[in-house]
C-alpha cells in the first residue's frame, strides 16, 4: 500500500508540489516542427479493441474507448457494437454550443425500442469517476502544472483529459471538446452506452461526476460538429427526416484487418506531448501576448495516419 | 483621480478582495423559472448603432458591437456596413473547434480586392485591450468571484465576457464561444474590421490579448457554426462554390425601424444574470455533483425576442 501511495504521488496525482512556473520563454519550434520531429517511439497504434468505427454517408468517425475509465460501459459498448445495435439507428439531437447525441430514435419507448443485443445490458452502475490508484503512473497520467478551476489536478492520461481530486481519491475523465459520454435519465444508473453523446463546444465541465465518459473522437468530428442545429428542445431534431442516418459501427476489432483504419496517437507521456503544450503556453511568431498558461481542454492530442 | 480608484475597487477590477466562497446551496428555482420571474428592467433593448444584422441565405445573424473595448474598430465596421461592404462576399474559413471567418475572398489581392467604403480605413491600431478606467462601473462590469486560470480577474460588462490585469491596469474581451473578432495579418494595425471571425469551439482564450475583438453573436449563431468545416490549411475552403455567401450585412440604425428585429438583452448588472450564473454553480435536479464553480466562458449572456 506503500508502494503505490509512492508511486501515485511520484505520478503527481496525489502530490501538492507542482512543477514551478518556468521562465515563459518562447519555444524554438512550431507545433508542426514539434510533430515532425517527433520519434516513432512517442506513437502508439490504436487498440482494435478499443476503437469503434461510425460509418455515415459523409465518411467515417472514429472514437477511443477509456476502459480505465468506464470498464462496464466499455464493456457493453462493445456488445452493442458487435450485435449491430447501431446500424440503421441515427443521430437525434444536435445542440448549439454544447453536444451531438445518438441512439434508438425509438429508445423511450418500450414497444418500438430496438432490442438489445445479447450479452449487452439494459442498465449500468455508474461510472463518473475511478479511484486515482486505477490512473496514476499505470496510465502513464501526466499531470499539468496549471490551475484549473473546475478541479485540484487536471492532466493526461492514455490520451484522455483527466481531472483529479486527492481528497476524494477519485479521478475522471473531463468533458472537453471531442470527449463522449453515455446519455443517462434521472437515475445515476440508467445509461447503457447505446445513446451516446460526443461534446462540440465550449467544455461542460459542469458534466463532469455527473455521467459516465467513454471516449473521445479522433477522428472526423467535423462529421458531427457541423450537423444542422436541432430546433425542438435541448437541440433534439422535430422530423424524423432531419436526422442524420448511421449506416453501421462496428468496433475495429471485428472488422477483417484490411478494413481497419490506420491511425496512430501521440503518447501523452511522452515529451513531443509535453513540447506542444510549451508550444501553446508560450507563444510566439503571430502572437504579442503570451498566456503562459493552458487549460485541460485547451488542446487536443494529435493523431496521424498509420503506416 | 482618487475616487476614480475608489469607483474601480468598488467595481471589483482592482480589488484584491474576492467574495467568500458561499455554501454550494442549491438554488430553488432552474434557470427557466428564473427568466421567467426576471423583471422587465432586467433587461436592454438592443442599441441600433451597435447591432450588425448579418443576412445569409439560411437565416440573419445578430451581432452586438463592443465600442467601449474597440471604438475605432467598432466605428469602422459601422462605415463598412453603411457603404454595402460585405453585401455579396463570403463566409471563407470554418476551421473546426475554433473559427468561422468571413470577408472579400479577394481581400489578399489588391487587383482584386473589393474597394473600401467611403470614411473605411484600411487598417486601424491594435485595440486589443483597453484602460481598466474605461471598464469598470461605468460599463456595469461585475467581478465573478471564480479564479481564472488566464487571467487574474473575469468578470461580465455590457453583456460581453471581460478579464483584466490590475498589474497592466487593462481590461480587454475575452475569446468566448459567440465572441467576434477582427482578423489581423503579422502587423498588429493590420486590422480594419472587414475581415471578421466568430469563435465556434472551445474557447481560444490564448487569443485575448494578440487580436481585436469587437463584439458578440446574439441571435443566429448557428447559422455559423453548423457550416461544414473547410478541407485546406486553417479551415479555409478549398473551393469557392463552397462559400456561403453573404447577402447583405446591416447596422441596424440604417435599417427602416419596421425592418429591426427586435431582441432583448438580459443585463448582466442585473439580479437575474447573478442567479443565472448561480443556478450554473450550484447543481441541481438531474445533477448529483455540483462544481461549485463557472468560468467566464462557461455561459452565455441570454436574450428573449423584444415587445
């Protein structure tokens, strides 16, 4: 138990010392030096079993699961892809300034719901946060020295944003721009992965403890982002015909290997990371101002495509 | 001179002195039952000399202008939009999770360039941040108690997002979702006004201070942030049939007063504002975790269709 209170406060989650505020002196590369001279070392594949392909009729979007982060939605996400759940269903509800959401069109009401396949269940415990012993070093957390005022620590972690709080031991996924979460009702309960919802505006960081994020979209949000607005409530759609049709999502793992998208994603431990957030805090070239500051949402980790 | 220091600290941009954090209460009443009991003098008409109306073909775009932060600017886009500047050019660049940019696709080729108005100048002085002394109460600027990881103070004024550095004694706007922007070359006069950019994803708050902002979309927003995001490099279409064209960019002053659409704009000095932003801190209902806390950027200034 030793040991991995060490271990964890040598991974900055739980410790108060935070790495002092360096001299904000300007990087001498770009964002796209940084990348380009990054070693393949600092690149890893995507998990097959971890990824899920959304095929619409205007291409592809592909999502990252965070099984560290929601092992039982990860879990039934993945039944649901497997039984086809999605193919044919759409997306519902796009709300200005805040989430795309998808599902069953039909999913409130019992008769018309489309079943659920085998082996996926009809509702979940909650999965909003992990105790920090489930991140820290095994994630490869980083954590960022800046403030952020939704909660004590903020960081990395497999590529996620992540938020911590060492009085609660407890440690999250946050909502920035890109990351997905499982639609939920009243209860805390009640959400299954099969409605799911992807953020495409300013963090609601306000969402975070208060529903379970799976994922994060890396590639082609603009196919969601840029969906006409809905115009019934909470941005759902008023006509059927208004909705965008999913036409399969198959996780990459069940799609014959020539089929899978090659896609790799920069380590967020990893010091081309660590270069670009610099690259972000200290500005230069266009900018006068330097923040010598970023927020957990101010940047997201690149992906570029696969050998 | 004294008591323009008292006036600032009273408004809260020079004082140290932050209010104490309250207990996180929920508050009894949701944000719809406290616009609906809001008072009639909660609330402005729109001013026709600082109102845009943009007109595309899918709808009009409301923009209120910000002269206490960008007179020259503000004063420049009123001569471009009296002179038909824009009636006819295009919406060029949608660079997904952060801008949507529109002005004279030929603006970079002075053969071709659209002519400026009569009394439009070319390029204007950098107004990237004003005086604290021109903010403060004279604007209804109020402090948000919530630290700010960009800046030392955030606050509301006139309906616009403001930070401010008692260090520097300035105030400027802050890069919101909805916040619009006047797009500059590496000179920082090399703004005028006619190129303009509205904030479309989270918010690029490392913006503030290295460009002019000039005001905020209050109606029609998602007439701009739903276009699909353009494929060359920062967003810009690659073809022109691409573009959405502008019909028609108008001050409201200029328009005959039956033509006015008429909006409200919920005052941010007001009671119902601080409870708005209060119902946004302090969870309840479906939320069983209260953050406690709101960022600048966190909510929008509301409005409500006019008498």
């Amino acid at each position: 138990m030793k040991n991995t209170v060490i271990a964890l406060a040598a991974a900055g989650l739980l410790s108060t010392a935070v790495a002092a505020p360096r001299k904000p002196t300007a990087p001498k590369k770009s964002a796209q030096e940084i990348l380009a001279a990054s070693p393949a070392t600092d690149w890893r594949p995507l998990d097959p079993d971890n990824t899920l392909l959304m095929e619409l009729a205007t291409g592809s979007v592909l999502i990252e699961l965070a099984p560290r982060f929601a092992p039982a939605h990860v879990a039934n996400i993945r039944a649901l892809a497997r039984g086809g759940y999605w193919n044919g269903l759409a997306v519902l509800r796009v709300q200005d300034n805040f989430v795309t959401q998808w599902g069953d069109p039909d999913g409130e009401d019992a008769a018309k719901a489309r079943p659920l396949p085998a082996g996926a269940a009809p509702k979940l415990p909650a999965e909003f946060s992990v105790p920090i012993s489930a991140v820290g070093k095994a994630a490869g957390f980083t954590r960022l020295p800046d403030a952020d005022g939704w909660a004590p620590r903020t960081g990395f972690a497999e590529g996620m944003p992540v938020a911590a709080d060492p009085k609660t031991g407890q440690a999250w996924l946050t909502h920035c721009y890109g990351m997905v979460g499982a639609g939920r009702s009243e209860a805390v309960d009640s959400s299954n992965g099969a409605e799911l919802y992807v953020v495409i505006g300013q963090a609601p960081r306000g969402l975070d403890l208060n529903i379970t994020v799976v994922g994060r979209v890396l590639k082609g949000m603009e196919l969601l982002s840029a969906l006409p607005r809905g115009t019934a409530a909470m941005g759902f759609y008023d006509k059927p015909e208004q909705r965008t049709a999913i036409q399969r999502v198959s996780l990459l793992a069940d799609l014959p290997a020539a089929e899978r998208p090659s896609l790799q994603v920069l380590k967020t431990e990893s010091a081309t990371w660590a270069q670009l957030l610099d690259a972000r805090r200290y500005r230069s070239g266009w900018f006068v101002h330097s923040p010598g500051y970023i927020d957990v949402c101010s940047a997201s980790v690149p992906t570029r495509a696969g050998p």
